[in-house]
C-alpha cells in the first residue's frame, strides 16, 4: 500500500515541476494566443544559462538562477519585440512555424555550445535532504521546493494579473486589442512585458528542473508536451487549473511508472489523452474561450 | 388576355468551366514524358542514383501530404511521423509474422494506417490551431512508446528485415533477370519503381481532390469555416476526410520506407526530425498551399541535405533560420513568388469561367 | 487653429473608400453632433480621429499639431478619448477595472476620477465589482463612458451612445452630457438619433455617403435642411 502512496506522492512534487513548465505556457497563450513552439528548449537554454553563470562566477544554483533572470527577462522582451510580434496576426501558421524553427535552432545552438553531454545543476548537500512523512514515505527537499516554488510563482502570477494596473492591461488585451489601444496600451509593448516575464517563470522552472535530474540540449521537446499538456488538461484561463494539470500528469507518471517503469511518460500521455476526450475543455476552465 | 409587350430575348449563352491554362497543357505534356524516362532509369542509371531518386520520391510525397493537410484544410499536424512510423512497424509485422509479400504490405499498411487514423482524429480534432498541431505530436509520442513495448518487432531497439524477406519482393525475380543485376540492387530498383508510384500517385490525387467539388469545398473553408457551412460544406467530414486519406497515403510512405532500409527502430521511425520537420521545411520553402511548391522544396532540400547534412548542428540551425526568414518576408515561399511574379500555374486548379454566345 | 480639426479627412477599409475629404474644426469647450444615415462614414470618421484607422499626419490636427500618423495609443494619451460603438467593455475586467483601465495611458490629474465618475453615475458604484456582462444596456454604456472621462481626456468622442437603449436611458445620458464638459474638454457627438443630439450641440455636421453635406448651428438649420442632408435627394 506504501508504494502507492509514495508514488502518488511523488508525483503530487513532480506535479509541481510540471506545473512551473506550464505556468509560463499558459501566460503567454492567456495574453496573446500564442503558442510556442520553443517553450520547452527555452526552460534548457535558462538552464545552460544558469549552469553558465554559476560555473563563471563560483555561485550555486539559486544565486546563479538570480542572477540570470534580468538576462532571460531582457532575451524574452527581445526576441517578443524583434520576431514574435511579428507573427502575430490572423493566421495560425507563423506564429506555429517560427517557433518550430526557434526550437530546432535553440536545441542545435545548445549542442554547439556545450554539446550533448548530460549537465546538472549541483546544489551541495540539499540535493540528498529529504524529510520522513512515516510509514516509510520520505519527500524529497528540493521536490517539495519546487511544489513550493511553484505555488509561489501561481501566486504571484495572480496577483500581478488581478492586482496590478499592468495586470488589468494584460487582460484588457486579451479580451479586445483594439479597445485596448484606446486605453493607451501598446499592445506590442505589452507583448514583450508577458514574453519577459514568461521567461521569469521559465528562468526559476530550468533551476529546479537541472537540480531534480540530469540536463541536455536535446530534451526540450518532451517538456513541452508536459507543460501543453498540463495546460490542457489544467483547463485554459486558469493559473491554479494549471497547477492541478501538472499535479495530474505527474501522478499519472509516477503510478505508471510503479506498474512499469518502461510505462511512466506514456502513461501521462494517455492521461492527458483521456482527459482530452471526456473533458475536452479541461477540468477547470475559464468561463470565457 | 393581353401579354404584357414581350422581353427581348438574349441569344442562348453557353457556360463553360475550365480548368485547364495554355502554359499547363504544355505541362501536362512535359511531366507525362518526365515520368516515362523516369521509369526507364533503372536501365540506364547507377545504383548510387536510384537510391538518391528513392529519397527524393518519398520525401516530395510526405510533403504533398503535410501540404494537403496544413496548405489546403488547415490542419497543421506535427505528428505525421506518427503514421510514417506505423506504416514502417506495419511493413514488419506484416512481412515477417504475417508472411505477407512486402508490396501487399506496402498498400495493406495503408489501408490499415487510415483505420488508426480515424479514432485518432475524433480525439485531436478536440484541439484547434496550435494546440491541435501539439496534440498529433503527443499521438505520435503514445504510437512510439506503444510499439517500444512490441518485443516482437525489436522493442526499443528496434529489428532487421531478414533477406528471405527482402530477397523475394514481388517483382524481383523478374528484375534480376532484365537489368541482370543481383538481389539488393533489384530490390532497390523495384523500391525505386513504388518510391516513384507513390510520389506520382500522391500528386495525382492531391491534384484531382482539389479540382473536385472537394477541392472547391476546401477552399471555402480554408476562407472561412463559417461561411463555408453556410454553402454546406460539411467542416467537419471534409477535414475528418482529408486527414485520413492523407495518413493513409503516408501509412504507404512509411511502408515503403522501411522496406527500402529494412531495419526499423522506435526513435528512428517516429523521429520528429525526418518526417515532420524536414517535411515542414520543404512545403514552407517551396510554397505552402501550392501544388507546384513541394517540388521546388523538395529539390531544395535535397540539395542542401547533399552539400550541407555534413556540418550537423549547424546545417540544422541554418534550416530553422530559413525557415524563419520565409515564414516573415516570403511566406509564399519559393514558388509562390514565381508564380505570383510571372503568373505562372502549372498544377492548374482555379476554375474560370467561359462564355461563349451562340449566335 | 482650434482644439480639433481635420483636414480634407479620407478613409479607407481596403479598396473601399469611407471618407472623402473631411474638413471638420472642434473648439476647445465645444458640443460638436455628427449626424447621417447609417453607413454615412460617422463612425469611421471618429476612428480616424482615434487612430484606429490611419492616415497622413495633416488630415487630423490636434492642439496644432498633426496627429493622423499617430497609432490610437499615442492618440489616447494625447488626450483624445473615444467611447467606442456598442460600448465594448472588457468582459474579464469587473466594472471598477474597466474604468481604472481607462487612465492607463494617461492618468492625468483633472476632475475625473473614480469618485466624481460614480458620484455622476450612481448606479455603477452599486455594481462595481460585478462583471460587466450582468449590467443592463445604459449601465454598460455608463461605464463605456466612465471609462473614457478616467483619462481626463480633452476631447471626448461618443460613437452612438443612444444605440439600443431605451429613451428614458437615453434622456439620463444626455442630461450627464454637460458635465462631461467640466474643464473646457470638448465633445463629439456621433448619433444616428438626431434629436437629441441636435438639441443639446454647439454646432452640427451631416454626413452622407462619406461627404459633408451639411454645417452649422442648430438654430440656425431648418428641418428640411437637415433632412435633405440626411437622407439625400
């Protein structure tokens, strides 16, 4: 019985990576309907980017995921500003398309760089912490940092989003882009303000993704699936929705993988795959969409 | 009873609707004559080349899938491989445990393939635009991770095609003794013969779906979906319709490929790389949503995988680059911008009206 | 040169021209109605003004300087607020959000502001967390129009404020109109109902079919006059 509670447990804290990876997803498709297709490399590319800063200035993961965050929000605004807002428009195939090739150049960038050697993020002694819940069940401390951190970014996300002027101007966008205009929101401007802080989110997800396993160049594309299907799953409009759809997928993940270890990432596809067609809106959606 | 003065009539008019353009009737006759020499260059041409032609063949009719899917019913999948690698897996498992002749596998693999394509789009279609184009790449993730677990079939390192196998291809015999050459070289040359089939075979139909009444009915669509429903296009089963024949013909694709390399594995079968992202590459450069546009890319992309494949990651960046670069300053692509320029239609598809009066 | 003014103002929608040649003047404290027909190009000619549609820098001026190149951000935070047709209000923004959205652009200091915006709209203060989807016709378009005063704009533009609303609704918004001028700021009225509109306007245009086919005073406009440019001969 142990083994079933533990692996649900475990995939409650994979749940919370899961949903670190979607959080950002979920924002930018909030705010603009896009959907990018790089979402996956680009938590790789903060995490090259994190191991690079700590390996230059002697710092351990968390001064070095600090440090990087005013990086990846200025690379977010850029690459929002030069090539994004330029996809933006009516039709679907763009946006789609260029971050297709986004992705295949940030993966193949990566390989050139640092090759395909598997990386980590080392964090000392935390790495092995973990915390005895009884009966034999014990929760890892960085597990439960990143369901922890995870909570945090959805709270702060909120509360940009209800509670700020830029939050009010973010879904004032999403609803009408043009009424937008007349409220004196550049809406591009806006754009490059949420690709930013996608990036944010994205940034403090790579730092608990290269901690909790081993990293390489080539493993952005699964991460989006995770992260997509958390969303859809989560249900769209909905930063708490999110979280229950990473939390979903991961315990999916996890149960599968105690059936049969060679069966956990399929076994969170068919999950997703099940939700999608009973609840083809997801489990907790938005009113509006 | 008094008619009113009566209306002068206007001499019969007679309507014609033609498809067909001066530049494209020369055309037609030019590719008729391409594809007999085609056919004939097993005679002539060397084994290196035939195996080249068969790349060719394969890819151009992967990409006039995808372009019938994204370019004409807007359905832009990035989980084709999905039914490129089943119908490779079908190949196998038809030829080795069924015992069945690999060219009957070959069309029976379509056959099947378009059966699994049909749950699989009452489940995708659930998603629209981008997150519909996400949902056929986690399908085609299940298809991979379902047929590791196949022990029969080589798991997850996948298994070989034997020679008793690849030896007895229909046709082999028959070519051994015309071209008197042996074994491997007559299979290539028989592949080579499908390879162009299903290369002919996959533009023909695309051509005669859109100068059909279909055709007519996908254009509507790709405008507008609600004022196409509003004619009666029926959205939903064009788009179903499209989807399964497009998966099926690439279920035949795959079979075809695997015969031709006689070793399949998970990763390689399923490989987003070869089978969506070089597809993707070669309509968007040639031109989406054209016929004439996947020739073009394919040639290009054959050029640049010839000369450039060797510089690896680099070779790849420069893809996603220009790929990039179409999408924002060509989207048109290639051939769009030709035929655009100079007017030039060779695949003729538009329908023009001619009157004629009858005196 | 006035507050507002346009120029041999013209507009397109694609191939299809909207506006032929606009010259209009808005004082500064001036009630300005355009009327026409529908389809007349009224709307069309407040969103030029906005910024929603383009056109060269010299078809539009404001404060003397030309404005026409100006995207409708820019044109906002100048000072120019338009209450756009059919109210549109952001449906994920409560009533109180959709008028601090309004002074995003511009938050400068004036008579306007949340209190003097309930104070003159009584009924949105009642329902100012609600969603704006559950407010009645006049409540939504009270809080279109609150909305747009947030900015203490110095021009107000009104795209058909009366539209779909009933006459009692419509006389409440007209007797607000006065104090929309607080402080010298300027209206332009489009309305296809002209009664009203005609009755309490400094001056007034008719547009027909993208032209100008009628200015002046009300008093100074008889009825025939006005309905010829309505409608045509």
């Amino acid at each position: 019985m142990t083994v079933w509670a533990d692996a649900f447990i475990q995939g409650i804290l994979l749940g919370g990576l899961y949903a670190l990876f979607a959080a950002g997803l979920s924002l930018i498709f909030g705010i603009m309907r896009l959907v990018n297709l790089a979402h996956g490399d680009l938590i790789v590319l903060a995490a090259f980017v994190i191991l690079t800063i700590a390996a230059w200035l002697g710092l351990d993961p968390f001064a070095a995921m600090l440090a990087a965050l005013p990086i990846m929000f200025a690379i977010g605004f850029a690459l929002q500003h030069l090539l994004l807002n330029r996809t933006l428009g009516r039709d679907l195939l763009p946006p789609l398309l260029v971050t297709f090739g986004l992705s295949i150049i940030i993966e193949n960038g990566l390989l050139e760089l640092f090759s395909a050697d598997s990386q980590r993020l080392r964090a000392g002694a935390i790495e092995t912490l973990s915390i005895g819940l009884g009966g034999g069940i014990a929760i890892g401390f960085i597990p439960l940092l990143t369901l922890a951190s995870a909570v945090a970014v959805i709270l702060a996300l909120n509360l940009i989003f209800y509670r700020t002027a830029l939050g009010r101007a973010f879904r004032a966008t999403a609803d009408d882009i043009e009424v937008a205009q007349l409220m004196g929101i550049d809406y591009s401007r806006i754009f490059s303000v949420a690709m930013g802080l996608a990036f944010i989110v994205v940034t403090i997800a790579a730092l608990y993704l290269g901690m909790r396993a081993n990293f390489d160049p080539t493993i952005g594309p699964e991460r989006l699936l995770y992260a997509f299907e958390a969303v859809i799953v989560g249900g769209l409009g909905s930063f708490w929705g999110t979280l229950a759809g990473g939390i979903i997928i991961g315990v999916a993940q996890t149960v599968g993988a105690q059936i049969n270890p060679e069966w956990q990432i399929l076994m969170g596809h068919l999950a997703f795959l099940v939700v999608l067609v009973v609840r083809p809106r997801g489990l907790f959606p938005r009113a509006a969409d | 009873m008094n008619r009113s003065a009566s209306v002068p009539s206007s001499p019969p008019q007679l309507y014609r609707i033609e498809l067909r353009t001066r530049g494209s009737r020369a055309f037609t006759a030019a590719a008729g004559a391409l594809i007999v020499v085609l056919a004939a260059l097993p005679g002539f041409a060397g084994r290196d080349v035939i195996e080249e032609l068969i790349f060719v063949y394969y890819m151009l009719a992967l990409a006039q899938c995808w372009n019938l899917l994204a370019g004409y019913a807007g359905l832009v999948s990035i989980g084709q491989q999905a039914f490129v690698g089943l119908g490779g897996y079908l190949l196998f498992a038809l030829t080795i445990i069924a015992g069945l002749d690999p060219l009957v596998a070959i069309v029976l693999a379509g056959a099947i393939t378009a059966g699994f394509a049909l749950p699989t789009a009452l489940i995708v279609f659930r998603l629209r635009g981008a997150y519909f184009a996400i949902g056929t790449w986690v399908v085609a993730e299940v298809y991979r991770l379902v047929f590791a677990q196949f022990k029969q079939l080589g798991g997850g390192t996948g298994t070989s095609l034997g020679p008793e196998i690849t030896n007895t291809v229909f046709g082999i015999a028959w070519v051994r003794s015309l071209f008197d050459v042996r074994a491997p070289a007559a299979r290539d040359i028989v592949s080579y013969w499908v390879a162009l089939a299903l290369a002919v075979g996959t533009l023909a139909l695309i051509y005669f779906v859109l100068r059909s009444r279909y055709g007519l009915g996908l254009g509507a669509m790709r405008d507008s979906e609600d004022a196409a429903e509003t004619v009666g296009v029926d959205n939903f089963r064009l788009k179903l319709g499209v989807y399964v024949v497009a998966a099926a013909a690439t279920g035949m694709i795959g079979a075809l490929i695997y015969l031709q390399k006689a070793r399949i594995s998970p990763d390689a079968a399923f490989s987003v790389l070869d089978w969506t992202a070089y597809v993707i590459f070669i309509v968007v450069i040639g031109g989406i949503g054209t016929i004439e546009g996947p020739i073009v890319g394919t040639l290009v992309f054959y050029l640049m995988q010839n000369y450039l494949a060797g510089f690896g990651a680099w070779y790849l960046i420069l893809l996603g680059a220009l790929a990039i670069a179409v999408m924002l300053f060509a989207p048109q692509g290639l051939w769009g911008f030709v035929s655009e320029r100079y007017g030039l239609v060779l695949f003729p598809i538009r329908r023009r009206l001619v009157v004629s009066d009858k005196n | 040169m006035a507050l507002l003014e346009t120029h041999g103002l013209e507009a397109f929608y694609g191939d299809f021209q909207a506006l032929y040649g606009i010259d209009t003047v808005v004082g500064a404290g001036e009630t300005i109605a355009i009327i026409g027909a529908n389809g007349a190009g009224k709307s069309t000619y407040l969103r030029a003004i906005a910024g929603l549609i383009g056109s060269p820098a010299h078809s539009v001026w404001f404060d003397g300087r030309p404005i026409g190149t100006k995207p409708a951000a820019e044109i906002m935070k100048l000072g120019i607020a338009l209450v756009p047709e059919g109210r549109r209000l952001f449906p994920s923004l409560s009533v109180e959000e959709n008028l601090l959205v309004g002074r995003y652009g511009r938050n400068t200091p004036g008579p306007w502001s949340l209190d003097t915006v309930y104070a003159l709209f009584p009924a949105l203060k009642a329902r100012r967390h609600a969603a704006t989807t559950t407010l009645s016709g006049g409540e939504q378009q009270m809080a279109a129009i609150g909305r747009a005063l947030m900015s203490n704009p110095r021009v107000l533009l009104c795209d058909e404020i009366s539209l779909g609303l009933a006459p009692i609704v419509v006389r409440g918004l007209y007797d607000a109109l006065p104090q929309f001028k607080a402080a010298g700021a300027s209206v332009v009225l489009v309305e296809q109902d002209i009664a009203q509109a005609i009755q309490i306007s400094d001056r007034v245009y008719c547009l027909q079919e993208g032209r100008l086919s009628l200015a002046g005073r009300p008093a100074e406009l008889s009825r025939e006059q006005i309905h010829l440019a309505y409608f045509g001969s």
